[in-house]
C-alpha cells in the first residue's frame, strides 16, 4: 500500500500544507491549538484511512473531534474528580477545626 496509490496519510499532509499560511497569521497560542488539531487528525489516521477517501477533509475533522471530545471527557472526569478531593479536604478542615476549637486553650480566644 502507499506504492501507487497516495497514503491517507500523505493526502492529511497535502491537506494540512495548504493550511500553511493560515497557521502562520495566528497568535502563538492559536498556533499551539492549531498544532494539537493537527497531532489529533493523524493520531487518528489509522482509522480514518479505512475510508479510502482522496478527500481527507472530513476524516480530518472527524478525527480531530473524536480526538477533541477524548480530551472533553478526560478534563471532565479530571474536574469531577478534584471536586470530589476538594470536598474531602473541606471535611478534615471542618473536623479539625471542630477539634481545634473544642480542646481547652486551641480555641478562639475572645
């Protein structure tokens, strides 16, 4: 494969070379976001080349949405799981200002 007939891959770098110039008129950080689409196009070039498609456009972007919502559900799960161990912490604060306050001198003094 890849012999006589071009690569999905290939057409992903032919269709993202046209992009080249758009790339360069973003900011630094748009660039970076940029990059990272790009990275999740062809981390998920394996499947997309299943298609069999000469037009790599919409592979592309499928795959740069499956890629996009992978990190959607790690950052979510990541968020729940600080919530969870910030409300941990806020408990053992709350106990051990409870202890704090009720030993003999530790307390508040007025």
């Amino acid at each position: 494969m890849g012999r006589t007939n071009s690569t999905y891959r290939n057409h992903l770098d032919t269709f993202f070379e046209r992009f080249k110039t758009y790339r360069k008129g973003l900011r630094e950080d748009s660039q970076q976001a940029y990059d990272r689409l790009k990275e999740k196009a062809h981390g998920h070039a394996h499947a997309a080349s299943y298609l069999n498609s000469g037009r790599p456009q919409l592979p592309a972007f499928f795959s740069m949405l499956v890629g996009l919502q992978k990190e959607t559900r790690k950052n979510s799960n990541e968020v729940e799981r600080l919530e969870v161990e910030i409300e941990q912490l806020k408990t053992q604060l709350e106990a051990l200002e409870t202890k704090a306050f009720e030993e003999p001198g530790r307390g508040v003094q007025g």
